[in-house]
C-alpha cells in the first residue's frame, strides 16, 4: 500500500527486543508460526496495551467455540477489509478442518442457512455485520437471536470477540500494512495463521 505507515513514523520492534510479559504471551504463536507478524511489532511500542490485546485474544479463544471465532474474524475482516486478518483466520479455519466450503461461504457476507453454515451461524454472522455496519445501534433483536442460538455465555464472548475484530482492523488499515500470508484462496498450499 503507497499510503503505508513506515518504520520511519512507527518503529518495528523486534521480537526478541519485546517487553517479557508480551514476548511470553506472543511466544507459542510466533514458534508456531515461524514469523513475527508487523501489528504485534508495532503493538509492542505499546507493550501492555498490547499484551492485554493478545491477553483479551486467547482467553475469547478459551471461551468461545473456535467455530464461532473463526467467523466472527472471517466476518468483521470482510466487512472491515482486513485482509491481513482476512488471510490468516482463513488459514486457520481450514487448520480447523472447518472446510473451504465453509470459509468460502463466511466470506460470502451472506449468512444463507441450508449450505455449509448452521443457523446459528448464520444467526452469528447476521449479528457481526449489523453491529459493525451500525456501530451497535438497532442490533438487540439480532443479539437476542444469537443469545437463543447459541446461549448468554457464548453470546457475551461473541459480543466481545466482534468488538476485539473491529479493533484490530482500525489497527491494521490504518497503518496500512499488508497481509503476512497470501489468502487460502489465493494460495494452493493453504497453511495456518493466526
């Protein structure tokens, strides 16, 4: 991207130069993905903020079934134009063994039950776009077909998971930064992210 933030505005940390508490909480995933992604490089002049971000990450991780994480990233990157998250939660989700069928529809935009996605995905999905499209306005009857769908726990997650998705986008199109990884679509080897 020409408009691009560069190094010259916002400093890249190097991994090994992070502050402890955000190095041991990216540590399994910069091993396992063998790269250091730009956002957590430049996260990481922000150490804590950005160690709660990562922090905030994982435990929605642990809280919400991965199936409805993964959509919830696959759907707020669509909407956002995140590509960057867009490429790396479409690799995960094939990881996942979610199927490409079923992450080609998520990025559909569509939520059209009766193909790869359950209704309570589709109930998910419907939910995501709305509340990013009117900024958590008018969404409630939406919200309570999820919480029906799905119950108030995984709900409450999902809730917080679209709003952790909105943030990263703001992050990441505002600097400009492009993907790490190709998309799954774009890429026969597939692979995982994220």
């Amino acid at each position: 991207m020409s408009d691009a933030i560069g190094p010259d505005l916002i400093p890249r940390i190097e991994f090994e130069d992070f502050a402890h508490d955000l190095k041991e909480s990216l540590r399994p995933k910069v091993e396992r993905l063998g790269y250091c992604g730009e956002i957590w490089q430049i996260g990481a002049n922000v150490p804590q903020s950005m160690f709660q971000f990562c922090e905030l990450t994982e435990a929605l991780k642990s809280e919400i079934d991965m199936k409805y994480v993964e959509l919830v990233a696959l759907t707020a990157a669509g909407v956002m134009g995140n590509s960057y998250e867009k490429n790396q939660h479409e690799r995960l989700a094939n990881s996942l063994d979610f199927g490409r069928d079923w992450i080609a529809q998520v990025n559909e935009l569509q939520a059209e039950r009766g193909r790869h996605m359950s209704d309570a995905e589709c109930a998910v999905q419907k939910f995501a776009m709305a509340a990013i499209y009117r900024r958590g306005h008018d969404c409630q009857d939406l919200f309570k077909e999820v919480i029906e769908a799905v119950g108030p726990e995984q709900a409450t997650g999902i809730l917080l998971s679209v709003g952790r998705c909105v943030m990263h986008a703001i992050f990441r199109n505002t600097l400009g930064l492009e993907p790490p990884v190709a998309s799954l679509f774009d890429d026969a080897k597939g692979g995982e992210a994220a």
